[in-house]
C-alpha cells in the first residue's frame, strides 16, 4: 500500500492584532499637494483664460523647461552654461562666507578681546541691506564670477557667525570645568567638547545660508553679469516668456533643494552619535 503525500502551498500568516502598520514616506504627502497643486494652476488658468504672458499653464511651463534642457551645454540660450555659472557662485561663496563665519565665530568665542572688538561692527555692518550694497561690489569687482562670489559670501556669511556664536555659547560649563580638572588644555576643551556641541548650531546656519546664497547669486546677476540665471530672467522677462521664467524658477529651486539635501546628509552623518530629540532642541533654540 502505498501512501500519498500531498504539500499545500504555505499561506502567509495573518498579521498579529495591534502589529504597526508600514506608514508610508513623509514626501509622499508632499507629493500629493504638488501634484494638486500643480493641477488646480493648470486647468485653473485655461478655465479663466489667463493670459499666458501674466500667468501661463503648467504645460506651457515645462515645455520651455525641456526646450532648456535640450540645447546644448555651452548655448546661450539654454539651461546648462547658465547653471553651472550660477552654481559655481552659489558654491564658491557658500563656502567663503561659511569659512570666514565660522572662524571669526571661533576666535569671538575664545578670546574676549576679539568679542568686545568686533561685535559693534558686525551689528552694524549686519544691519546694511545686502541688495544695497550688491551694486558697490559689482562696481568694485565687475560683471565677472569675482563680484558675484563677494555678494553671496556676503550674505551667506552671518547666519553662520551668529549661530555658531549661540551654540558656542550654549556649552554647559560642568563640562569645560570637568575638562579643566583632567588637566585639559584649550585645544582640547575646544576640541573634544565646545565645537562637537556646536555642531547642531552651525548646521543651522549652514542650512539659512544655503538658502540664502542663492538668493545672492540671483541678486548679484540681476545687478550686473554676463551669464547666469538671474541673465536668462532678465532676458525671458524682456521677451514677456513668462513661461520660460517660470523654467528658471525651477531650475533654481532644484538647486536649493538638493544643496539643502546634500548638507542634511552631511549634517545626519556628522551627528550620527547625538540623539535626535538633542539635535532638533539645540537646532530650535
């Protein structure tokens, strides 16, 4: 007698009561809001037939962002040259004014002398409006890449002095003094425990000015340039190609979000050993 033994696929197991369901991506409720957006400003217009050159359809839009896209690298009246000028602006003065921020932040929260010295200056040197003194600096400099680096260092170069100050500043002395009993030197205090406590702080600021420098960039070629985006604006807005302005739009607010993706990358790795619900207070305050 023989015996037959048959296998029946295995089902998967219900899930348990109360298991945590898979919550979805927290883009994904920003997505869905871009995309209703971006619908109601479609079919919005061509309903109240908006004239194009006020406020044209998304469609209209995106074709002159692929017409962009399209030309050549080095065309004058494509995307890519005036990208890449205005990047190297954005970058090359981001890392000026970040630089030049973070060290005089160092050196006014170590030594009290440079503290008392320089802080009326910087309230009152802060206090000019940068779109004011754009046009000096483009006379100073010219219309090449040089003045619009100053313009954009210029900007980008307080919100990371000030915040590096407050988290300077913000150190529990328990720690320095118990770093002074170890024998610790300066450097070491400075080292090992100002700076690292710090950090969420500069992030901060390095998050404003990123922000920021590209508003400088675009500023500093609205003022006076041979290429870039703020040009190809200008040039789009003396042809009434609002749609094609809309494209530069963007482009720019690509730019901005990767840079700021890019430093919060940088920011998670960084302070990877700092708990989150620490980071996002000092980050707050």
């Amino acid at each position: 007698m023989s015996i037959s033994m048959t296998t029946s696929p295995a089902t998967p197991a219900p899930p348990a009561a109360g298991a945590p369901r898979r919550k979805l991506p927290r883009w994904t409720a920003s997505l869905a809001l871009l995309v209703v957006v971006l619908l109601a400003w479609e079919f919005g217009v061509r309903f109240f037939e908006v004239p194009k050159f006020l406020l044209p359809p998304v469609s209209d839009v995106l074709l002159a962002l692929g017409r962009g896209l399209a030309m050549p690298p080095l065309a004058k009246d494509g995307l890519w040259l005036h990208t890449f000028v205005t990047l190297s602006e954005i970058v090359l003065g981001f890392l000026a004014g970040s630089a030049l921020g973070l060290l005089l932040a160092i050196l006014i929260a170590e030594f009290d002398t440079v503290d008392v010295l320089s802080r009326p200056y910087i309230a009152a040197f802060q206090s000019l409006p940068k779109v004011a003194v754009a046009p000096i600096i483009v006379t100073w400099l010219g219309f090449g890449l040089g003045s619009k680096v100053a313009i954009v260092t210029l900007i980008t170069f307080f919100p990371v002095l000030v915040t590096a100050i407050a988290g300077f500043k913000a150190i529990d002395p328990d720690r320095i003094d118990l770093m002074r009993s170890l024998s610790a030197t300066r450097w070491q205090i400075f080292s090992k425990v100002k700076f690292p406590a710090a950090l969420p702080y500069i992030f901060a600021g390095l998050d404003m000015a990123a922000a920021f420098s590209v508003v400088g960039a675009v500023v500093g070629e609205f003022v006076g340039a041979q290429a870039g985006l703020g040009v190809l604006i200008l040039q789009r807005e003396a042809q009434l190609d609002t749609a094609g302005s809309f494209a530069v739009f963007i482009v720019l607010s690509l730019v901005g979000v990767l840079f700021t993706a890019l430093l919060r990358l940088l920011r998670n790795r960084l302070l990877a050993w700092m708990p989150a619900d620490e980071s996002q207070h000092a980050i707050s305050t």
